[in-house]
C-alpha cells in the first residue's frame, strides 16, 4: 500500500527513522560515553567454563531464584521516584531513572555497563490554555493535555473564530485503521492510514474532502477525536495462537484502546496544517480521569506537519459544544496558546552483559522513557531477569545476554536508531535474537458505566508478536500458554522492539500489553493500583524460561527469522 511520501519518495515515518539514524552517526564523534566494569562480579562470572558447544540442553527455570513479589513492587516503584514515573526523553526525571539503571546493573554485578550519548530533537511546552473570549459563557477552560509535537502558538496563543468539524464522523476510521493493521510494520500501517484517508471508503467522504469542504481557514478547530470501537477479533486473522482459557477473550470481546486511536492524530492535524486552520483543540471520548495527561501520539513526531492542538476531555469538550449551540449565528471567540520550543538534546542509552560461556548472545531490551511507571516497567523487570542469570549455574549461561535500554521512544525512537548505528556489526555477529520487554502487569481499565473509570477485574490482554513458523514463534506460544487473554501476533507492529527488526535484521520476540492509562501521566495509580505485581512476577518467571528454551535451540534455527539488511 503506498502512502504520502517527502520528497525523497519515503513515509514520514521511515524518514524519521532515518533522520535518527544519521544523527546517531554523528554522536559517535562525541565518544563512547561512561563504561564500568564491576569490582564485584556476579556468582560464577569467573567459572563458566570453556564454549565446548554452544547449544545448551534443556532446563528449568529454578523457583527458589526468582524476585518475590515485593521485590518485583520495590523495583517498579523506584520509577516513580524519578518525576512521578514521567519520563520524557532527555527531562531529568529521565536522565536520572538512566543513571539509576546503570548503577543497578553494577550493583548486581553486570559487566561492561555502559551509559551512550545520542543526541535527538526534544519538543517542550511551557505554557498550555485555552479560553472563551467571546461567546455564552467567556472564561477559561480545563486543558486535559497538548498533542505532543503539534506545533507551537508562541507565548502569546492565536485568537480565532471556533468551529466544529462535525463532518468528520462522515470519514470511516474504522475501515481505514482494519485495513491498515494488515501492513507488516507500523511504518507501513501509517502509510497505509495516509493513504486511505485520501480516498472514499464505503460511500464515506475523504478526509482530505471533509475539511475542505469546513472552510477551516484561519480558524480554531474543535473535533473528536476517532474512537475506534474495535473488537479483539480484528487481531485474529493475524496471530498464530489465541489464548481464551478463560472465555472473555473472544472474537467479539471489545477491544477499544487510546493507543490505537492516536492512529489518526496526526493525519487529521496534518490535513488541517495544510487547509490553513490556525489551531487544533481535540475532543477525546473519555471522561477526564483517562483523558488528563494523554501523552499520545507519539510516533515519528517531526516529519509531519501539524496545528498547535490542545486535547479536552469529554466533559469539557460536550460543554464547549453547547456554547457553539446556544451562540447561535454569533461566532464564538477563543484563545488557544500552546507555547512550546524544540532544541537539540542529549540523553543515553544503558547497555550491559552477563557474559555466558559462549560468545553467542540473546538480546534482552526495554525503553527507559514513558509518562507513567507502566510505560516502561520493562527495564524493572529486566533487572530482575538479569539478577536471575547472573547467579544461575554455568548450564544456564552457555549464551551471553545482551541487556540494552534505548531512550526516545516516546520522541521518534532516536535512542534505538542510535545503538542500532553504532553496534550494527556486533549485534549482526553476535546476537541471536532480541526479546523486547514493555508494560507487564497489566490490570484492565474501562469505563464500567457512563463517566466512571475502573478495573474490571481482567487483566489487559498480552500480545507477543513475532514471524509465525520460526523458534520464537514457538517459544512465544509456550509463554503465553501460561496466560489468558493473550495472542501471538505474526507482525512486528507495535512497541519499541521492531526497530531490532526492521533495523538491525535481528529475529525479534516483543512482548507488549496497551492498556486505556499506558500514555497517561504522571499516574500514581498505575503504580498503587493498575499493577497487578503477582502476575507481573509470573511474567518475569516466564521470561526467564523462555531465554532457557531459546538457549536450547541452534544458532541456525534461532537465526531463521533474521531480516535481510
């Protein structure tokens, strides 16, 4: 499916992620950033033996060894410690919960921990509002967030006529978004939404054609954001394994998620950019507890065009519309300032080893960035994983284990494109595959009733996605044997781990759960209450199988799902 492409004939996303890569060139100039190699190493570093066979046999995961719940609880709640768990690449709370990563990989006794620059365009805003100047009821109004990388009104905002694009339920999100998930990777899925947003979809209108026809021009724009009513059956024809042990994961199970939704965001911004509106104010279909402090979309940010765009909660959004009603033929006056600069900023990724008796290695790997401690709790976990294998049996260490935690996912994924830059030959020589590891524990978060928000009890559906037919694909399926509500995805389509993929060639298995709070923050109650750290513990157990059978498996078999580069 081809989409909008620049000028050089490339997605935006697929030039973001080359702009990143280039950049990343460039901060290998600056040096290899601070490197460590512990004065105390972990139990057996020094008596692993000699690489007779690299391939090792079977074995189980000892129980006696892993974390206990509460250190499972400890390690995620230490995020919180760094900006309420908000992370944004290069803020401080995310330089810091960096540097804590690193000196935790020492403290456990990881080798050759590294802390690498990259360098990356941040977008800050420093002052949000919006307010009626002219209309039934001036005054203020509540902001629930700004739409990341949307633009910049300057210190003193625009003043604009307001109009309501209600034209847009006419475009058919639904089918544009089914349609697009057929793609094999999220730079083609966004091409593939560019572009069919650009056509008519059953007798629908084009959203090119929908807000030419609004006279947007110089205007503020008011509009919902699509809420796309999905169901988990969409993802079926597109997984090799589905687990519904507990029959509430069926085809017809609703499967409605913000993260999905953020999927047109930017689309939609693009196109009024392009009709000449002044700015964007958008409408998100939940109530203010899931709509405050929505940090999304956040994919590939600087290579579209967009209006400065602030979000409103439902709440919010149902009372301005009314003032457009009762204003009648009166035009309704705002004021929108979302005042934010962009500037070059440094932040770093974390890599370290446990080094096995062979020079093979499995790459294990999360992102250290993310609004709240679900997004990422990855890097917790992993340090638990890491623990494990750092005190396991020499049989358990034949491979290495390659830990890295990329920055920047939430700004375009530099981090990733900066290790893969500068690492590219050795992960290509040595690493088997990658396991990317985000948000584990998840408790489902829905509105149970009209404007109440709660956990119904259900843990958040997982997803592993991986190419269908190779070992990871089989491993995969043992894995989430142990959970219900969970499928095997045979595309890399979401989470920070396709960039192995799709960039680096390796075979990837990313672990991934989306739940309605994952881009909200900062968010105490993901940490207090959405957790859910009895299973997170069993996850993290799993995970230490699955890298045991992987070490069970030839090289030439793991290597099977390696992409061409």
């Amino acid at each position: 499916m081809q989409g909008a492409a620049d000028s050089a004939g490339k997605t935006p996303f697929v030039s973001a992620w080359l702009s990143a890569l280039a950049m990343a060139t460039l901060v290998l100039l600056a040096g290899c950033g601070h490197s460590s190699v512990p004065q105390g190493t972990g139990s057996g570093d020094g008596n692993l033996g000699a690489c007779s066979d690299e391939l090792a046999a079977a074995q189980i995961a000892d129980a006696s060894r892993m974390p206990s719940v509460t250190q499972v609880q400890t390690a995620q709640a230490e995020i919180d410690q760094f900006g309420q768990g908000y992370r944004i690449a290069g803020n401080a709370a995310e330089l810091g919960y960096i540097h804590h990563l690193a000196a935790r990989l020492r403290e456990i006794g990881a080798s050759d921990v590294v802390e690498e620059p990259y360098s990356f365009t941040a977008w800050t805003p420093q002052t949000t509002a919006l307010a009626v100047t002219q209309g039934p009821t001036p005054g203020p109004l509540k902001v629930a967030y700004f739409v990341p990388a949307s633009g910049s009104t300057g210190a003193d905002g625009v003043q604009g006529q307001l109009i309501y694009l209600s034209a847009l339920s006419a475009v058919n999100f639904v089918d544009v978004v089914v349609q697009a998930l057929q793609q094999k990777s999220l730079g083609e899925v966004v091409a593939a939404i560019e572009s069919l947003l650009q056509s008519t979809l059953a007798g629908g209108l084009s959203l090119v054609q929908t807000i030419a026809a609004a006279n947007v021009k110089d205007k503020i724009v008011m509009y919902d954001v699509p809420k796309l009513p999905l169901v988990a059956g969409v993802f079926f024809p597109l997984s090799s394994y589905v687990n519904d042990s507990g029959g509430t994961f069926g085809a017809l199970t609703p499967y409605s998620r913000p993260f999905i939704d953020m999927l047109t965001i930017y689309e939609i911004n693009a196109v009024l950019s392009a009709a000449g509106a002044a700015a964007a104010i958008a409408v998100i279909d939940y109530p203010p507890a899931a709509a405050d402090g929505s940090y999304y979309p956040f994919y590939a940010p600087y290579s579209m065009p967009s209006v400065p765009a602030l979000y409103l909660d439902r709440d919010t959004g149902t009372a301005l519309k009314q003032q457009l009603i009762a204003s009648g033929t009166q035009a309704v006056q705002v004021h929108l300032t979302l005042d934010a600069s962009k500037a070059q900023a440094t932040s770093y990724n974390v890599s370290a080893l446990i080094p096995g008796q062979c020079k093979t290695q499995i790459l294990l790997s999360s992102h250290s960035d993310g609004p709240n401690s679900i997004e990422d709790n990855g890097p917790a976990a992993i340090l638990n994983i890491a623990d494990y294998f750092l005190h396991a049996p020499a049989m358990q260490r034949r491979r290495g284990i390659r830990i890295v935690f990329t920055g920047g996912h939430l700004s375009g994924s530099p981090g990733i494109a900066a290790y893969i830059a500068a690492h590219k030959t050795d992960l290509s020589e040595q690493v088997l595959t990658a396991i990317e590891v985000e948000h584990l524990g998840a408790r489902e978060w829905v509105e149970l009733s009209p404007g109440m928000m709660g956990l119904d009890g259900l843990s958040e559906p997982q997803v592993i996605e991986t190419l269908p037919g190779t070992a990871q694909a089989a491993v995969s399926k043992t894995f989430l044997q142990n959970f219900d509500r969970s499928l095997v995805l045979d595309v890399p389509l979401f989470g920070e781990g396709p960039g192995w993929f799709e960039h680096a060639g390796l075979p990837l298995i990313q672990y991934i759960t989306g739940p309605v709070y994952l881009l909200n923050g900062p968010l105490p109650e993901v940490t207090s209450q959405y957790t859910d750290y009895a299973l997170m513990q069993r996850q993290i157990s799993s995970f230490v199988q699955m890298i045991l059978d992987l070490n069970a498996q030839p090289a030439s078999t793991l290597r099977s799902g390696m992409r061409d580069q």
